[in-house]
C-alpha cells in the first residue's frame, strides 16, 4: 500500500509539472507574461533548429540522388518549415492563446514526415515494394522533430510531439500490414524456426515487414519522450527561477540604483557582513528649497522633488556610481563601494559637474517657461566607508557608513557660506590625481576651513559660484 501511494504521489506531481501553466509561476500576471516570451522563445528557437536541421538534410538528399526524387522531399522540408514559422509566429503572440492551434501543427508535423518516410517516392520511375521503404533508415527523422521539441521549454509539448510521432507511425504501419503484398511473422513464430538460412531469407524477402522492429522503435520512441519531457520539466523550472530573479531584480532597480540591485540580488549573505571600501561620497541639494516650497503647491513641490530626483539618478547612474538615498531635497552618491569600480574620485568628480550643467539647463528651461530659477550645492569627499546591511530584522538597508560620509555632508554645507556651486574636500583632489586626473581638476584653492566635528582643518576646493538667483 505505502509504494502505491508513493507512485501514485509521484506520479501526481509529475504530472503537475508537465500541465503547470507558467512553470508554476502564479498570482503576477507580469511575471507570467515574462514566462510566456520564455516559452515562445523556446518555440522560435525549435523553428529555427528546425530550418537548418532541414537544410541539412536536403542537401544530404541532394547530394545522394537524382534531383527529380530529391526535389519531391525538398518540397516537404519546405511544408514543415513553413509549420514551424507558422507555430513561432503563434507562440510570439501568445503562447497559450494559441496553444490548441500548435499542438495541430505538431499532429500535422508528425503525419507529413510519417508520410513521406513510409510511402516510396512517387517519382521513382520503378515499382518499389513498400516494405522496402522501411528499411532505408529514415525512421531517425521522427526522432529530429523530437528533439526540436525539447527546446521549447514545455514537457507538454515534448509529450503531444511523442503522442503524435506514436500514433502516426503506429498508424502508418498498420495501413501497411494490411496490405496483400506485405506479411510478417511473429515473434514466436520466429523463434520456431532453427534454421539461420530460413531465417535470412525471411528477412531478406522483400515483401516482409517486421513487427519487432516497429515495437521496438515505438519503445525507443516513448523512452526518448519520457527523457526529453523529464528535461523540459527542469528546463522549464530553471527558466521559471531566472524569470523570478530577473522579475525581483527588476523591483529592486525601482528602489535602488543598477549596480546595487545587482549587488543585492546576487550577493546573498555576503552583504550581511559589512566590508571597508576606499570611496568618494557625494552630497547634493537644492539651495533654497524651503523657501521655494513656500511659493508653490503641495502637488508642485512634489513635483519639482521628482524632476530633480530623476536628474540627479541619471546622471550619477550615468558615471556607474550608486545613488544611495534621498534626504529631503538632498542625494547622497557614492562612487567606489563595490569592488573592481575604477577610479571613483575621478568619475565623482566628473558626476558633480555633469549635475551643475543639467541643473543649470533645467534652471534656464524653468525661467523660459516663467518659473523660479534653481540652483544646486553639491559637495565632495574620498576616504574610508564601511558598506554592508545595517538596521534591525524588521527593517533593514544597505547602508555606507563612516566619517567620509559625514564629512561629505559638512564639505556640501560649506557651498552656502563659501558662495560655491562645488566645493570638494582636498582628499577627494589628492584621489583624483593619484587616478590619473587633473588635480585639482579647475578648481580653485579655498584654504583651510574648519568645519563642524572636525578637530582640524580641512583644505577645501571650489568650483563655479553658487548661482545668485537662490
């Protein structure tokens, strides 16, 4: 009884994960139809394996005979690739949509090809016994269009492709049997006869067909079956994973930048231990921000916050850094937390100017339009942070910590009383140089300043004036 309900249990689930729609993707309609451009692209792959499998096979045909009798086959190469585009066409506008008209095209499939490898060619100018025909080896081209299906990412149709190759053959084969001209022996009569030459000149008859031959290859046919659909089945699960990871990646770019979502999705438990990164640290923001908000709506502020937001990540995500939070009216960057990042000072440097000259057009383009002009302070600095998951279980982020940080942010509070678009710290222009660039790169020296927490002085840099419009 217990070995019974194993069979029966995995007998179940076995057929759950052939019939599972999406590979057992369910409730996101979005990752669904991720796994339905999967699957079709499975489907257009067969269809084009399918075209050079027949391409093959025509010119090996053509190579061997007369070109007459080879055009007849190149003709049906032709019909089932013309079906095969036809099924990639249907699977690229909705794989289930459609479903019922291809399993049709794979029972016409497999009732041409069991056509033409059964039935003599009919442009052969003499008379071919059909038994003879079964004995040219042309069985192995069914087994092609098995394989083909083995690539479409469903056990469904790997089972429907080896049903119909089945039963059409099987088919075939009967129709043949049935014929005056045709015989064959059983296996037990077979077996009676103790004579080797009696037996050579059964099968050497040519009017003799063997049913041990056909059950064979019906047994063959169905292993082969079972085998590629155990394959779709994993296949299908692995293509299930990767549309999920893809789809959980995807989320995660929404709420951080590119190459944190990557560092998210792949990294596992590596980022639970934090890691100490030599960086640069950006921090920009809109100087008179909450005397602007003063004059506008509350829908208007927002959608200011937003404008501002979106040209603050594309240009940072542009120089490959990441863009870490919002705090208000201010981004924090970082350029260097990720190992193998070349030369973070220099491209948090490029980044800073890149955000004055977007920040100016967008500042021109509001004032032609009749609306307050804007202006950024963005400041800079390079040392040591510490990256990695910080926070409690219920609510956690992945954070970059340290001094550098907090300097950054004095060093961007600097721009109001220095009257500076950019100041950066002289660790950043000493990081700049060392990478290879110009240090200080156009920037003017400001002298020592002592900045708030700070025991020393800090030698700063400054770029262009801060924009008297603010």
């Amino acid at each position: 009884m217990g070995r019974n309900r194993l069979s029966f249990r995995f007998l179940r689930r076995a057929w759950r994960a052939v019939v599972a729609p999406y590979g057992g993707i369910d409730g996101s309609p979005i990752l669904q139809a991720q796994f339905e451009q999967v699957e079709a692209t499975g489907v257009r792959l067969a269809h084009w394996f399918r075209a050079v499998s027949m391409l093959v096979a025509c010119s090996w045909i053509l190579a061997r005979a007369p070109i007459l009798s080879a055009l007849y086959y190149v003709g049906i190469a032709a019909v089932l690739v013309a079906s095969g585009y036809v099924q990639s066409v249907l699977a690229r506008r909705g794989v289930r949509r459609h479903a019922l008209a291809r399993y049709g095209f794979i029972l016409f499939d497999a009732a041409l090809i069991t056509t033409a490898v059964l039935l003599p060619n009919p442009t052969v100018p003499y008379d071919w016994p059909i038994a003879m025909q079964l004995r040219l080896g042309n069985y192995e081209f069914l087994l092609i269009f098995l394989l083909l299906a083995g690539l479409t990412f469903s056990p469904a149709t790997v089972l429907a492709t080896g049903a119909s190759l089945g039963v059409c053959w099987s088919i075939g084969m009967t129709l043949i049997l049935m014929r005056a001209d045709v015989f064959t022996v059983s296996l037990d009569a077979l077996y009676t006869i103790n004579n080797v030459d009696s037996v050579l000149e059964l099968m050497l008859n040519r009017h003799y067909v063997s049913a041990v031959v056909w059950a064979q290859q019906i047994v063959i046919l169905t292993i082969l079956t079972g085998i590629l659909a155990a394959t779709a089945v994993r296949s299908r699960r692995l293509a299930s994973r990767e549309v999920r990871l893809a789809y959980e990646r995807a989320n995660l770019a929404r709420y951080f930048s590119p190459n944190l979502a990557r560092t998210l999705a792949t990294a596992g438990e590596a980022i639970a231990h934090p890691k100490q990164h030599s960086a640069a640290v950006l921090f920009v923001d809109l100087v008179g921000f909450t005397r602007l908000c003063e004059q506008l709506a509350p829908d208007d502020s927002v959608t200011l916050l937003q404008s501002y937001y979106q040209r603050c990540a594309g240009t940072v995500f542009a120089h490959q850094g990441t863009l870490n939070k919002y705090i208000g009216d201010a981004v924090m960057a970082t350029f260097g937390i990720f190992e193998q990042e070349p030369r973070p000072a220099t491209r948090a440097l490029a980044c800073a100017r890149d955000l004055l000259e977007e920040m100016q057009r967008w500042s021109e383009k509001r004032q032609a339009a009749g609306r307050a002009p804007i202006a950024v302070g963005i400041g800079i600095h390079h040392g040591q942070v510490l990256v990695g998951d910080a926070g409690d279980d219920r609510c956690r982020e992945f954070a970059v910590l340290g001094s550098t940080v907090n300097i950054a942010a004095r060093v961007e509070r600097e721009t109001r009383r220095l009257s500076r678009a950019l100041v950066v710290s002289d660790a950043l222009a000493q990081a700049v140089a060392e990478e290879g660039g110009t240090a200080p790169g156009g920037l003017e020296d400001l002298g020592l300043h002592s900045l708030r927490g700070l025991d020393e002085p800090l030698r700063l840099w400054g770029g262009p004036p801060l924009s008297p419009c603010c």
